[in-house]
C-alpha cells in the first residue's frame, strides 16, 4: 500500500489517550491485551518502540471531524455500505 497500515479489530492494538507534549491525544500502540475494549493503564508513559501513532488535536474541532468521520465509518459497517471480511 506504501502508506502505515493500523489493523484494529482483533484486541492486538493498544487504544489510549493522553498527551504529546502539551496537546491531548490519542495513542495507537503495539500492547493490546487480545480483548478488544481493554482498559488501558493510566498515567503510563509509553516507549518509542511501542507506540505505532499518536494523533494529536489543537481544538476541540479537530476531536469533533475525527468523531464524526468514525461515527459514518460505524454507520456504514452497520448498513453493510463497507463490507467486512474476516
């Protein structure tokens, strides 16, 4: 594909907030547990090697788009627009 790929689906992707810096976040990471919607610890500062993207946000926005554009992803899968291959 050339572009980094984050398969989430299958409980092997850690998913966590926090921050980069000053700006909050949202943390994919290589530590999922196997169960997908996993708690993840708080407060834990993540290493380099572990952590696979962070996407930070400037205004609350920028949080709102992303919610959005995931909530029509949902929609989509649910009315069976995007098929799903297992």
């Amino acid at each position: 594909m050339g572009w980094p790929l984050i398969e989430l689906g299958y409980g092997l992707i850690e998913v966590a907030e926090g921050t980069q810096g000053s700006k909050p976040a949202l943390i994919f990471g290589r530590n999922g547990m196997g169960k997908i919607g996993e708690p993840t610890q708080p407060n834990r500062v993540a290493t380099h090697e572990e952590v696979l993207a962070v996407v930070t946000f400037d205004n609350v926005e920028s949080l709102d788009v992303l919610s959005m554009k995931l909530q029509q992803i949902r929609e989509n899968m649910v009315s069976k627009k995007i098929m799903v291959q297992a």
